[in-house]
C-alpha cells in the first residue's frame, strides 16, 4: 500500500453528492483519512431542485453544507475545488481551486462520483433560452425566469406576447420534467391566483414535451397514462412521440409547428462528467465508465467510479442514474475498502436493491413502483413526502421542509418567490500554489 | 382632481421599503387605485439583512413577495421597474422596466419612499473590495465572501496569508457593523468551531473600525461603552476614533496601519436616491428632500416624499432614517389623502413617535433605548427576537425565523451555509413600449 510512513491510509472521494457522500459516511468506521472534494460547498437535494426552481423551496432548505455534514468525522477533510484530470500514475488529483488554482492531491485509493451534467445533445445553442436544471444555480436561474415570465405578462400591452409570455414548454417528460409541469401549473393556478390585475394566472399555459413515446419511460406504461392524464386534469398538455427541433428567442418548433414561448426548461438530457477521458477508461455509449464488479476500474484496483458516471449492468441492463443506485454504489466501496484494509475475504460482487421509484404531480398525487408493486394517488404522495423529508442530509432540514409543506399544503403559498439576480462573486485573482 | 371619468383618483408608490409597502397597507381603506413600483419582487427586512449576509437565515426568510402582501387589496397593482425620473408637470413617473423598455406611469398622488443606497464618500474604488449592505444581492454577495474567506484559509499553507484570510474588517460602527461583528464572531467560534481540519476558526481576528469617538453614535454613551466591553469579550476589536483611509486587495489602512484582511465590508454610510434630483426640490446636506409639515414636496402637494430619503426636523433635529419613521411617514400620508379627498381638515403636522431602539450582538444580549429608559442584557435580546420576528410581513416568515432562531440557539448551528453563486439571469432584450 502506498501510504507514508506513519499515515493513515487517504481515500480521496470526487463529489459531494448522493454517491460521494454515501461512501464518505460509510467510510467513517474506517481508520482512514478522507477527502472529499466538491465543486460546491453543500451536499444538494437533487430529487427537490425542482421544488426550488418552483418557488416551493428555499435553495438552503436543499443544500447541506458538507463541512457541517462531515463535522463529526475527525479524519474527514473537505476541499471546495474542481477536479481537472487524474494523474493514475504518480496517483494524484489534479484539483483547481477558486483560492489557489490549480493543486495536486495525492491517494491511495480514489472514488469518483462526480454525476451527470445536463447535454443537449449537440445543441449548444439551445442553452440559453432554456436552461438546464441540475445545480443550485441553475435552478435559481429557472426560477427567477419563471417568477419573470409572469411580472413580464403583466405589463404587457400586446395580447400576442403575453400569450407567449405566459406559455411554459418543458423538453423532456421524466421525473424532472413531470414534477416541473405540475408544480408549474400550481405556482399558477393556486399561489399566484389573485397576485395579478391585468393576467389571470389561470391562463397560463404549460406544455410537457416528450419525444419518446409516453412521459415517465423508467416506470410501468399504466403509471405513465394515469400521470398524463393526471396533467391533463390541471391544464398542462402532454405531447409525447415530439422531438423539439428549435429553441430560440421567440419559443421552441416541436413537430414542425412553432410554439411561441419565452420560458423553456430542458431536462431532456444528461452527460457524464469526463471521467472515462481523465482515467482513460472504457466507456458506454453514454460515456460512463464500465465498472468491475467491485466498482473499480479495469486495471486500475485502486480507483472506484460511482452514481451517474458508472456503467454497471445487472440482469443485462445498465442500473439506472438514481440517488438509490449511487448510496448504495458509495457503502458497497467502503465495504470492499474495509476488506482489503483487514486483508479479508472480498464483498460479493455489487449487486442493486430496488427499493422503488417515484414521481410526483402537484400536490395529493405521485407514482410509486417497485418491482409488480405500483401504487397511485393521494397515499403515494404522501409516501413520496415522508420519503423526501428523511432523505434530507441534516435533521433542521427535514424540520423545516416538512413545515414548509405542511403550511404550503393548506395555504396554498409557497416558501419563496424570490427574484434575486445575485452578482458574480468580486473575481479573485487566483494564486498559483502547487502542492504535491 | 386630475381623474379620468369614472376612475378613482390613483396613487403612485415608488418603493416597497417600510415607508413604501406601510402606504399602501395604510390607503387600503380608501377608495383609490395604487401602483406600487418596487425594483425587485420583494419586501427586504432590512434589519435582518446582516443575518442573511452572515448565514444565519436564508434569504427567502427575510423577502416577502410584494404582490402576495399586497394580494388581498384588490385595487393594488404592482409593477416591477426601476424609476428614472419624474415628469411633475404632467404627472407622470418615468420608470425602466426589465421588460418593456421605459414606460411612463400617470399619477393623481405620488408617494416616494425610495430609501438609500451604500455610499462610500467619493471613494467609489472601496466597493470592488468592501460590498456595501442594502439590498439582498449585497447580502449574498456577502454571504459568499465571508463563507470563502474560511474555505480559502482551509487550503493556504503560507501563514501570512491564512490569516489576511482570516481577518474580517467591518467599516462603521452603526447598529448594522455592530451587528455584523458579533454575527461573524459567532459563525467563527461557535458553528464552524468543528468543521475545518487544517485551519482553527476561533483564531478568526474581527476588526470593528468607526471613526466616530464611539460605536452606536445613535445610542446614549453608556450602552455604546457596554456593546463595546461586550464585543471586546467576544474577541472583536472595536477601533473608535479611527477613520480606514484606503482599502484595497491587501486589506485596509487604518491610522495609518495596514492591516491585511481579505474580507472588508462596509456599512460606515449611505446616500440618499436622487429624488431631490427628479423633483427639482430643495434638499438637506445629505441630499435628502425637505418635505413639509404633511411630507408633501414644496410646490407640490400632490408629491410626498417619505422614510430615508425625507428630511424632516422635529424638535429641531432631523429624524432618523430607521424603519419606524418610514412606516409611520406613510401611515401620515394616508391619513392626509383620506382628509383631501373626503375634504376634512388635515391631520396635524407629521409627528415622529419613537418606540425606541435596539442594536443586537450575538446570541444573548441586545440593547433598547426609548427616552431615558435604557436595557441590556439578556432580556433586551429576548425582546428585541420577538419583536423582529412580529415586524416581518408575512406570517409564514415569522414562523419560520422564529423556528430558525430556537434550534440555532440550542444547537449552535445556522440556516444557510450556502455558497451559491447565481449567474446573472438571461439577458433578455428589452421591447420598447411607451405607454401613458
């Protein structure tokens, strides 16, 4: 092993999200140093961004800071840095920082959960009328375009642009795209009901677009229907079998026939980080990287890849990039690490346990599936709830989201409607300090 | 009265500050239309602002939307715009929409409460390194930079460096520096005491600089001298007497010292907004208007110029520019349209009733004046959480801060350690639409 005399074995863990902070929790029993390396100083909730971006949420009641997460665990560092390549041979992390540019972070062992960035799929250009939906930023972004669009339609004279300014097109009909929808429809038909004078909210118009064949493909093709004909009831339009072919200032062009809108969201699609490129590894088609059965890399014992960027198939099928797949992903490497630190018998090949996926539309109504089980309506919301509230990483999370949906439930408001353009940060001039 | 047939006479409020949204609320009773114009969507709690900028609460815990305030007065509009100027003659208000370009806005009354702005008394090259704390951007903007200092001194090998990283230098020592200083002692010693491995965040150095002969200049000399002994026992250090001379990427220059710090914020002053400026009317040294005996503008009685950008003497010395005046300036000017348009006598002369103030440092300790009565301690602190928490405008708010508060209180911890940095939102091109 290569430690230093007299130093504890580092494990170096790239993300702080459901992958790398699964492990580095599970790695706590474990006489090892940690370092836990994030582009961004919390821990997000990704399955509730889209609560944010709604209005529903406030962005600190999803994002626990990692430093306080892992405050506890003495042996844990945090590094607030983006990781730019791996140096597998001299086995360093090639990290930039906003404070000292770019460093070197030396391992002995390496696990890479550094997730899924939204793609357009070669095009580019479609970003800037319709943001993503995968960071704090982002969807602070979309929420201060959604709060816009209706501020905008408000003062607006012509009957034609107002239409288009209160007409919201979602590009992708999974989870995220149908939690958008419904909260959309809501955010208009509920909470800003009597806000405006000159608009009626209520003609807000929202399309969820779909270029497959039915929205929510990973579930059963029952729960499908019976969520697109949950939208329906709330006004949104659910166009599958369409592929969106242009997206632009005036609004988007789905099947040759133009919408005019001036809010689009994507969430039709996700890339890989480049780990694969870094490590020089296999890949999928997708670009994540195949993984061994312990989740190490071909070749490469010493390095572990988890969550969205890892390909693993099981049952002939590749797992799906969910929160479940990444935990579990995280404490299956802390296992595997405690047996080659005792020298014991190796953990059984990884193997996934579904415990069920859900999604939710508006309030009182979500999906759930696991296995032949599928529930719908009222009791899987409120299934889809409790879930949601314990999954949080710190307890005054789940105290305060719990509370905010309780009282949203019966007042119909949200917790924050907040249009906020916050400056970038003053620029610092980054020193340049190499560490070895 | 220069109403249209058949409209009711129409009120113009520009800004949704205390004085601004206390008008509306105040004209609810009376038979007019109101137009609110606000720069953002929200109502700020401006004396909580420190505590955003400090991560004690989440921004959205502080703003209320304006239109969900005002969401019951069913003759209130609100428009979201940034007002460039004043056509008195024909009583029109010039304001820059993000939407629609410049559109004009015809008034019967106009209300001005449009507040001030950070000054930094002509040394404008203070603000790239010492953000200024009024509006929510500032506080986030904050937030981040106080947040990164910590993150910066985590990763700095070289000793001189971690502590300018760790040196804080608060300029100003009004109720918002005091303030801010016993917040930043907090964060400092008690949240984060746990959660760095390489830095001890208790060896933060705080630096409270007034040039002033004593901080809370406001306040009687003895509670100045006990916030004084009770920031010194918090390990702040209050410099009186001290004016900062240069502040720049190094750090600061106080009499004559440098200090290198990497954190300087600013709160020593502010500027009026240009309203004199707009109206043409006369003005006090600072550049607020003179209003008369009714806040009305001279020459002008359909104009009322209220809160922080009033000068109004009583008992010979020009009022305050605290929350308490404005709101009941506006309460005033509510009061007077009531006389004029129902032609009752009008109310007498605007008189200033103060309930007294209060400056908070840390958990556990605040001080009230309210003539000659004097607290501190323990109790004044008790007061002043209560009373902070039933002045916000929301009662989702106040549930939610008063929440936030007791579990910090017990636990140490804070709301939101959250470093976000938004990108500004989409520039959207501006559609030009005059209107009358």
């Amino acid at each position: 092993m290569a430690t230093e005399a007299g130093l504890l074995p580092h494990v170096v863990i790239v993300g702080g999200g459901f992958g790398g902070l699964g492990a580095a929790r599970a790695l706590r029993r474990l006489n090892v140093r940690i370092t836990l390396i994030d582009k961004t100083n919390h821990h997000l909730f990704q399955p509730l961004l889209y609560q944010v971006a709604t209005a529903m949420l406030m962005p600190g009641q999803i994002a626990a800071p990692i430093r306080q997460v892992l405050s506890s665990h003495r042996r844990a560092n945090v590094l607030l840095g983006e990781v730019e390549g791996i140096d597998s041979e001299n086995r360093e992390v090639i990290v930039k920082t906003p404070e000292h540019g770019a460093i070197r972070v030396g391992y002995d062992f390496l696990v890479i959960a550094t997730g899924v960035q939204h793609s357009y799929f070669g095009h580019d250009e479609f970003e800037r009328n319709a943001p993503g939906m995968k960071t704090m930023a982002d969807a602070t972004k979309v929420r201060n375009k959604v709060l816009h669009a209706f501020e905008a339609a408000e003062g607006e004279p012509d009957r034609a642009a107002r239409e288009a300014m209160l007409t919201f097109v979602l590009v992708g009909g999974g989870p995220t795209g149908v939690e958008m929808a419904g909260a959309i429809a809501e955010l208009a038909r509920l909470t800003m009901k009597e806000d405006f004078r000159r608009i009626d909210p209520q003609q807000t118009r929202i399309l969820l677009v779909e270029a497959g064949p039915r929205v929510l493909g990973g579930f059963h093709p029952d729960l499908s229907t019976k969520v697109a004909q949950r939208l329906t009831s709330m006004g949104v339009e659910v166009l599958t079998g369409h592929a969106v072919e242009q997206i632009d200032d005036e609004g988007v062009t789905v099947g040759g026939e133009r919408i005019a809108a001036r809010t689009v969201i994507w969430t039709a699609g996700v890339t890989p980080s480049p780990v694969a490129r870094w490590l020089n590894a296999p890949a999928d088609r997708a670009g994540r990287v195949r993984v061994r059965y312990d989740l190490s890399v071909p070749g490469a014992p010493e390095i572990f890849v988890i969550g969205d960027v890892a390909a693993y198939e099981q049952d002939g099928r590749p797992l799906p990039g969910v929160a479940q797949v990444a935990m579990q992903m995280g404490a299956h490497v802390a296992r595997t690490l405690a047996a080659r630190l005792h020298n014991d018998a190796p953990p059984p090949p990884f193997h996934y346990v579904d415990k069920g996926s859900m999604a939710v539309v508006g309030r009182n109504y979500a999906v759930f599936q696991r296995g032949d089980i599928r529930l719908e309506g009222y009791f899987a919301f409120v299934m889809w709830s409790l879930i949601h509230v314990l999954f949080l990483a710190l307890p005054n999370l789940r105290v305060s989201v719990f509370l905010q949906w309780v009282w949203s439930y019966f007042s119909g408001q949200r917790g924050s409607r907040l249009i906020v353009e916050t400056p970038a940060a003053a620029a610092e001039e980054p020193v340049e300090v190499i560490r070895s």
